[in-house]
C-alpha cells in the first residue's frame, strides 16, 4: 500500500525541526525528496548563518538585483543555479541572514563595511520578495529598503508581518507611504511593528506619516497587531490615530508604550 503525498507531508513536517532526520529522509527517493526539500528550507533560522546558503542564494538573483552590487565589483558565485529553487520555500526572514552575509564577506575576504553589507541584503531580500511564494515574516531595516524592494514588496501577496525598525525622518515618507499602500491593498497584513525597541531613541514617524497610518487604519479590516512603541507623533496625528483606532475592528493587540506627543509629551 503507497500512501499519498498528503499524508507524507504531515508525516515529514511533523520532523521540521529534526534536520539531520528530515534530510535522511530527503536521500530515500525523488518522490520524498520534493515533499522534503520545501519543508527543510521553509524555516533557516540559524541556518541563514551558514555561507554555504548565503551562496546559493545569490546564484538567484536576477540582472536587476545584481545591479545593486555592481559599484562594489562583487564576484559572485559562479556555480549552476541549483535544481531546486530554494528562496521560494523561505517563510521567514530575520536578522540571521544578515548574520550569514557578514559570514560570507568575510569569508571572501571583503572589507566589510555597512554600504556593502547593505548592498548584499537589498539584493537578497528583493530577490526573496520576488521569488518567495510563502513569504510570511519579513524584518527590514530603513539602510536596506530601496525601490526595487518598496516595488517587490507591494506586489507581495503572502507576508503576513513585517518588522521594520530605525527609521529615520528622511526616510519615513518613503516607508510610509509605501506601508500604507500595503495596509489599503493588502489582505493578508495582519501585523505590523514599527517600534524601535530601544529606550535610548525614537523612531519619527512624524505628522505626515501619523496622519497617513490613520487614514488607513480607518479602511483597514485585517490588521490585528500593531506596534508603535518609541514613536514620535505629533499631537494631532496622535489624536487622528486615536480616532481611528476607535473606528477600526480588527486590531486585537495594540503598543504605545513609550510613545511621544510633540517630542514632549510622554505617553506610558
């Protein structure tokens, strides 16, 4: 009796975080190596650190991606692209990835500096954005965001969260606009933090940004988690977003801890 792969995929998920198992498993035949594959790259975690997928990855970037790393005189791998395509099983992203490109710079023996760094994460991520048909959790960083991501990120149809932290006044327009553009369109959106996380600073999403977050969380009906915490709003926009919330009916989890009126006004 052959059971059918619906009944293999429970079996092999239920092993995800049994790696060494799961890719035994993966070597028996063809038939259980497709079943396999997708569940084994769906969650790197740690694994994001491993150069060895750092290289894989960029065998998957397109003209456009590369461009990004053409001012740098990046060599990059020159391997056959891999019989699998790996980026589109990832589900989440973290700063484990970023941890893993630094790994690979190093290892190449490039003079790490943020602008290279930077270059290699937009490319990476753009292409996950672009390639990733199960993206869930996304966690970005205001020196890593350009248009090609902004673009690749609106089409994006899967991502359920999106951490973005640090942003400074110059780019919180761009961030945004482009995030409220997700919430009016996206139906699939149902947290977002915009927190810096830091008592030391705020990030300043500021008056135009206040008043565009709360337009859309009027029209907004998935969100359920929002996070501002360590915000600077001005009191206006503080009291349109407190209008808003009142109007919408989806949000279940909601942190202003921390968050600033006028940059004097202190909210706990």
């Amino acid at each position: 009796m052959t059971l059918p792969n619906e009944c293999y995929y429970i079996i092999f998920k239920n092993l995800r975080h049994s790696y060494q198992n799961l890719f035994s498993c993966a070597l028996v035949n063809r038939q259980w190596c497709r079943i396999i594959i997708p569940i084994l790259w769906s969650e790197p975690e740690h694994h994001f650190k491993d150069i060895r997928l750092i290289k894989i990855f960029l065998l998957m970037l397109n003209a456009e991606e590369q461009s990004l790393l053409i001012p740098f005189k990046i060599a990059l791998p020159s391997h056959p692209k891999p019989l699998f395509e790996y980026s589109s099983y990832i589900t989440y992203i973290n700063n484990y990835l970023y941890d893993g490109i630094r790994n690979w710079l190093h290892d190449e023996s490039y003079k790490t500096g943020c602008k290279l760094e930077n270059a290699v994460k937009s490319s990476l991520i753009a292409m996950f954005l672009r390639t990733s048909k199960n993206l869930k959790y996304l966690s970005l960083n205001e020196i890593i965001c350009n248009q090609i991501i902004f673009e690749n990120l609106y089409e994006n149809t899967t991502i359920t969260s999106i951490d973005l932290y640090n942003f400074s006044s110059n780019f919180k327009s761009k961030a945004i606009d482009v995030l409220v553009k997700i919430l009016y369109r996206n139906s699939t959106l149902t947290s977002l933090d915009l927190s810096n996380g830091s008592w030391s600073s705020s990030n300043n999403i500021g008056s135009e940004g206040g008043r565009a977050l709360a337009d859309a969380l009027c029209k907004n009906n998935t969100l359920k988690i929002l996070n501002l915490q360590y915000n600077n709003l001005g009191s206006d926009e503080g009291k349109a977003l407190a209008d808003a919330l009142c109007k919408n009916t989806t949000l279940t989890s909601l942190n202003l801890v921390k968050i600033i009126l006028d940059q004097k006004e202190e909210k706990h």
